[in-house]
C-alpha cells in the first residue's frame, strides 16, 4: 500500500515529534525517581480517555450517527484497557499492564509504517477537517508515543513472564473482540471478514470456523512472538544500564 502526499509528510512528521518528545523528556528526567518518570505516561494514559469519551460524546450527541463499530472492541482500542490498569495499578500489575502496552504497541507501529490507511484510513488527508480524523491521528500517535517513552524513560522493567501474561491477555481481549463480533454483527478485528486477500481466501475455502481459529491463535503468537523479541532486547539493554549505573555509583 503506497503512501499518499498527505501520507508521506503527516507521518514522518508525527513519529519527529514523538521521537523528539520523548528524547528532551529522557534528557530532562533521567536522573529522576521512577514515578516521576511515570508522569508522562500517565498524562498520555488520561489523553486516550478523554479522546474516547470525546469520540463516543460526538457520535452519541452531536452527530448522533452511533453505531456498534464505535465500541471499544477493536485491536487498537486494547490500548485504552492497558492503560487504564498501568493508571489505576502499582508495581508487576502495572509492569504486566506495560508489557502489554509495548508489545501490541509495537505490532500496531509495524502496521501503521507498513500500511498507514489500515489503521488511519484518509485521516491524514485533513486532520482538521472533523473531529474523527483529528481522534484518529493523535489517538494513534499517543500509543506509538507511549510504548517508545516506555523505553526511553527507562520505565518498563523486562521480565521474561510478562510474555505469557501479556499473550494470555491480549488472547482474552481477542475472545471478547470474536463474541463482540457475531453479536453486534460488526467487524471487530477481521473477525468477519479480512481486507488482506490471502486470509479473506482462507475464510472463503476453508470456512468461518478455520478462519476465526486461525486469527485467534496467531494474533496470541504474534503477540508471543514480539514479546519474547522485545524481552531479549530490553533485557540486555536493561542489565547493561544496571551495570553501568553499579559502577558509576
């Protein structure tokens, strides 16, 4: 899928200011204790909720054009479960609640490099132009913000059980996405049908059932899979940082 014009300045230009962002914050706050390190993620947290009530209040009230694709049960929308628990939680919670952030942040990054429109449509087009393009490019941003400021804040501590806790989870919002699904009638993550051809010609051989089983398991193994890549990079880089800090001190 190729960039629009719109495309190639919007995103180079929103991924600069979270780079930028979050390396003046790494600058400003690394000598800090770690919850003061935590603010900005907390600050980034409150946004996504307040631009979810926003969206819903929109739709609901203003435009009152609300349907059941405006529920919180797409892959995306995930995010505002992980945050809301790393917000009300404190220690391994909050460490689970982060892995879970970084790993399927991750994965929706690689999406939106890859193929922007999946994810933001014609967002870019004109940001201004409503509210609903506006949500979508910052709510995206903010997420792409947040898993990189784990890291560059040096907030997320890797352990390597947050790979099953963080598959099992992501597996338990995917099994809520498939019911959401058949009982909204509604197209929450691919489940009824897929835009990516050669999964839409699996459905369409080899039947819904299949379909849907194979989804289910390798989005968990996807999850899996970034997982245990980001565990042995963060952990590496995590000791190396420990070390140094040993022998500085």
């Amino acid at each position: 899928m190729l960039y629009t014009k719109a495309e190639l300045l919007m995103m180079p230009l929103g991924l600069a200011v979270v780079l930028l962002l979050g390396i003046t914050l790494r600058q400003l706050l690394k000598n800090k204790a770690l919850w003061i390190r935590e603010i900005p993620l907390q600050v980034l947290a409150g946004l996504t909720l307040l631009l979810e009530v926003a969206k819903q209040v929109y739709h609901l009230f203003i435009l009152d054009d609300w349907y059941p694709w405006f529920l919180p049960m797409h892959f995306c929308s995930y995010f505002l479960i992980w945050y809301a628990f790393a917000l009300c939680s404190r220690g391994r919670v909050r460490q689970i609640a982060y892995a879970c952030s970084l790993y399927g942040g991750i994965i929706m990054t690689a999406v939106l490099l890859v193929a922007p429109r999946l994810i933001l449509m014609d967002a870019c087009q004109n940001i201004f132009a409503s509210f609903s393009p506006f949500h979508s490019y910052v709510f995206h941003l903010i997420v792409v913000a947040y898993w990189a400021w784990l890291l560059l804040l040096r907030v997320y501590q890797p352990n390597k059980n947050h790979i099953w806790q963080a598959t099992l989870l992501h597996w338990g919002m995917f099994a809520l996405s498939i019911s959401a699904a058949y009982a909204f009638n509604t197209n929450y993550v691919q489940v009824l049908t897929s835009t990516l051809g050669l999964l839409e010609k699996v459905r369409l051989g080899a039947g819904q059932f299949v379909y849907n089983l194979l989804i289910f398991t390798g989005g968990g193994l996807l999850v899996a899979g970034v997982g245990t890549a980001t565990y042995c990079a963060t952990n590496s880089c995590y000791h190396r940082l420990i070390r140094r800090l040993g022998h500085e001190a």
